[in-house]
C-alpha cells in the first residue's frame, strides 16, 4: 500500500486569489503558520487576475449608505443586509490600508492627487478604482510577491485539492460519530508525482474560487469548476442559493479566441450595444439600457440573438467615447486586435457567458461555514452580500473583506487542538489496479457537461430544460463515480469529478426554485 506525505500547518489556504491571498496576508502578520495551495503552476493563475474592471471603493461624492442601496438593489433584494453592511462599511479603510497603503497598488489617478473613479451597470456613483483595463492581474501580482517574502508562508503550486479531510467522516474509529463534525485539513494531489498528501490543519479556508468553467460560454479560465463547492458540500457544509449564476453580458465572440472579457467599464465609458445590421436595441428592453444590471443586459442580448438567429450582437465604443480608447483600455485593445478587431474603429463583437456565481458554501461575518473548523471566502462562499445578482466590482473587494477578516477571527482565536488521533484517520486509498486515463473520453465528459448546463439551465431555463439537465447529469455523474473508484489518481479525473457534482448543485437548486428572480430567470 502507498503511503502518504502528513504536513501540518496552523492554517491550510485552498486557493490563492485576492480571497486566498488576503487570508494568507493576514494570518502571516499574526505569526500563523500558512501552507496555500494552488493547482496552477503558476501562483498569478487565478479568476481574480483576469477582473478587468476595478474593485469598489468610495468616490468623492459617496456614502456607504448609497453602496449598500446599490447593492441590495442590483441583488434583487434578497441579500443579507448585515453582510452588505460590512462591505460598505469595511471596504473602503481596507482598499487604502491594504492595497494602497500596504501592497502600494498603483491606482489609476485623474491627477497626480486624486484617483480616478469609474462607473459600472447598477452604481449611481462613480466609485470603481482601476488600474486601466488589468486592474485584477495587477492586484495579484503584488500580492503574490508580497506573501513571498514571509517565511511563515509555503505555497504548494501545481496541487490539487481532492477532498476536505473532516472527522468523522475520515476516522477510522466508530466513536467519532459522537462528536460535533470538524474539518481538519484536507487531502492534496501533487499533479507531478500523481501523490496525495495528508495536511493537517485546525483551520482550513476554501478560497477556490468560482464554477464558470461548467458551462460552455464562460468568461472565467477554463479550471474554474467549483471544486470549493463539491468538497464543502461532501464535507456535510451547507451550500445555498447556486441557481444565481451570474452570466456577463459581454465576453469576445471570436472562433479562435481564448475566453475574455469585455469590461462592463466599457459600457461605462458609453459604448453601446447593436444588432449586427448596426441598430441600438436596449431601449426595448431597460430604462437604464446599457447600464442596466448584468442579467438584465444578458437575457436582452440572449432575445436580440434569438430573434435574429445570429451568433453574437456588437459592442460599439468606436462610435460614442469621449476618452482616449487606447489608453484607458489597453489590454482589450491589444486582445482584439490581435484578432483583427480594431475598436478605436469598429464594434466588438460579443456574446454572454456565465462569469460569476453569487451562492456558494454559506458563511458568517468571518467566514466561517456550517463545518467546525472550515471557513470560505471569496466566489466559493455565500456571505449574502450579492443576493440573487452581484454588482459590478463588488466581488474583489468581497475577497479582501472576508479573507482577512476570517483570518483575523482565526488568529483571535486560534486553538491548535482535535479531538482526534492522527493515527486513526484514513490515508488515501489507491487502487490495487489503476485504470489509465483517456483523455478523449474526459473531453467528451466535459462536452456533455458544458453543453447540457449551457443548453438546459444556462441564461433563461425552463421546467422541461432542467429536467432534462437533471437526467443527463445523474447518468454522468453515476459513470464519472464509477470511473474515478478505478482510475489512477490524476487531477483531471479529481476535476471531472468536482465539475459534475457542481453542474448537479447549479441544476438541482434551479428546479427546485420556480421564482425568477436577479440571476436566475425561469421562463414558463
């Protein structure tokens, strides 16, 4: 039998975004022994590089009262106001503490002593700060190299998390049952060795992000499956409101191009949105037209395509901006061009893609879940800040509220004791006879996935989609299960098996909720 690596450390960080980063940053300032995990070779590989837009803040002429009506608005007001509050409240003292401050992030400024505010879909006021168009990457550049200079910090690239380890569930002793369930670390894939290894941890934060990627149309990178959500919700902790998948109204429509986003600033900035026979259209649909909120604009462009039976709908800014294009939006210039689309001349073409999740694992003031010992942040948590659809912007800053908040709650009460023997938790179980992996056969899995979310419970669902989803995905799901019992342990079976259970979460609480409401639209 293969033996596994044991680590310990004080707190394990599954993730290593602006959440996971700001988790890790403010538990290395309290001493806390910090392992972070990511299952990218690269640290920076994360959906909060690729947040284009800026991270909400205070203009000039705001209040946090006026953020909060924003909010709750644009979430079709059932967010949890108290979590809303401590966004409003908190957000901006930590953007300049932290980020500006400490990490020194080099905001855009409209002069060399004011910051530049921009404005987004459902803000009436300009309160967005950006760093032009690569305000995400910029962020988790600095905050990588930051963590890299605390010796109490150990990042673990290219691993990925395959199960939380919680008790008693993993204990090899039938008492166990008795005691109040605790997470108490997790086991990690090495995606080199094809090892897993056991992490010890009192504390475990899930900072993995959002679940995009299980649909076809998808603005976040192509490993965003949600495994946060399939290990918390096998751990026993509660996931709540997974129908609210937020779609991004506009994501670059082009054959050969990688996802990418067309920052919701653009629209901002005053771009509007055509037909491709060149003819405006939100007039039809919104007051606010191209700033209404997102899934406003998503089910508009989703009808203007239907009823012309075209592929994507343009994004005008050539025609309308008072800025200097170039400059304000460098790198979707440089994107587009790259593909031949010169939008200091002519339309972007776009269509929606599915770009945010707005529930997750459900989580208090700090972070913490229904499961002793495991706290969430970020995308994969559900604070009730977003309610059934986020505002634009809202989700970095989320990120940096609630990762060092839970890591000040943890460092406040940090307690090292388990009430539990190490020798009597399970190691990992390797088949006798390891199946090798098809690749051909995981691709197609993941076309089924993709297409059936896409076609059946994507941006407008009915009854009958969503039945037929349910069906398709339980008979996945039931040889998915079987395939990875039998196969050698190799992160793309672990990520197939997370993207199913997540695709299952997202259909199952779309059926069972006929209200349409924010993100989530049933049409009867």
């Amino acid at each position: 039998m293969k033996k596994n690596e044991k680590w310990h450390t004080d707190v394990l960080i599954i993730g290593c975004g602006i959440a996971g980063s700001s988790a890790a940053l403010e538990a290395a300032k309290s001493g806390l022994q910090v392992i972070v995990i990511s299952k990218n070779r690269n640290l920076e590989e994360t959906n909060s590089y690729y947040a284009q837009g800026g991270i909400v803040s205070l203009g000039p002429d705001d209040h946090p009262e006026l953020l909060k009506d924003d909010i709750i608005q644009t979430g079709d007001g059932i967010n949890n106001s108290d979590a809303v509050d401590i966004l409003a409240k908190q957000g901006q003292e930590m953007v300049n503490n932290i980020l500006i401050k400490e990490l020194k992030i080099p905001f855009t400024r409209s002069s060399p002593d004011k910051l530049d505010y921009a404005i987004e879909a459902g803000h009436s006021r300009r309160r967005i700060l950006h760093i032009k168009d690569t305000t995400g990457q910029t962020i988790q550049e600095k905050f990588i190299a930051v963590l890299k200079t605390y010796s109490n910090v150990r990042f673990l690239a290219d691993h990925t998390a395959v199960d939380l380890l919680t008790v008693p569930h993993h204990s090899k002793n039938p008492t166990a049952y008795y005691h109040r369930p605790q997470n108490i670390g997790a086991y990690v894939l090495d995606n080199r060795t094809k090892r897993v290894k056991m992490i010890f941890a009192p504390y475990t934060i899930l900072a993995s992000g959002g679940c995009g990627a299980v649909f076809l149309y998808t603005s976040n990178p192509k490993d965003a499956v949600g495994d946060g959500y399939a290990m918390a919700y096998r751990a026993g902790a509660r996931i709540v409101n997974m129908e609210y998948i937020q779609f991004h109204p506009t994501s670059f429509y082009h054959r050969d191009a990688e996802a990418f986003l067309i920052s919701e600033t653009v629209r901002g900035e005053g771009a509007k949105l055509k037909t491709p026979a060149g003819k405006t259209f939100m007039e039809k649909y919104c007051e606010k037209r191209e700033l209404a909120p997102r899934d406003e604009v998503t089910r508009a462009i989703y009808e203007e395509m239907t009823n012309s039976s075209s592929s994507y709908v343009n994004l005008d800014l050539a025609s309308y901006a008072t800025i200097d294009i170039k400059k304000r939006f460098p790198n979707i210039y440089r994107t587009c061009l790259r593909y031949g689309i010169d939008i200091t001349r002519e339309p972007i073409p776009v269509v929606p893609a599915a770009h945010y999740s707005c529930g997750g694992v459900l989580v208090d003031k700090c972070g913490q879940t229904t499961l002793r010992g495991l706290f969430a942040v970020g995308e994969v948590s559900c604070t009730g800040v977003h309610g059934a659809n986020r505002l634009a912007s809202t989700s970095l800053l989320e990120g940096l509220v609630w990762g060092t908040n839970a890591s000040k709650f943890i460092a406040a009460h940090f307690n090292p004791s388990f009430a539990y023997r190490e020798s009597e938790i399970h190691n990992w179980y390797y088949p006798e006879e390891e199946e090798e992996i098809d690749p051909a056969l995981i691709n197609q899995d993941w076309l089924s996935i993709r297409s059936t979310m896409w076609n059946y419970a994507g941006i407008i669902r009915t009854k009958k989609r969503l039945e037929r989803a349910r069906a398709d995905l339980d008979y996945l799901k039931h040889r998915i299960d079987k395939f990875y019992k039998e196969a050698r342990m190799d992160s793309q079976v672990v990520v197939l098996k997370h993207g199913i259970q997540v695709a299952q979460l997202i259909t199952y609480a779309a059926l069972s909720n006929p209200v349409s409401r924010g993100a989530h639209y049933r049409k009867n």
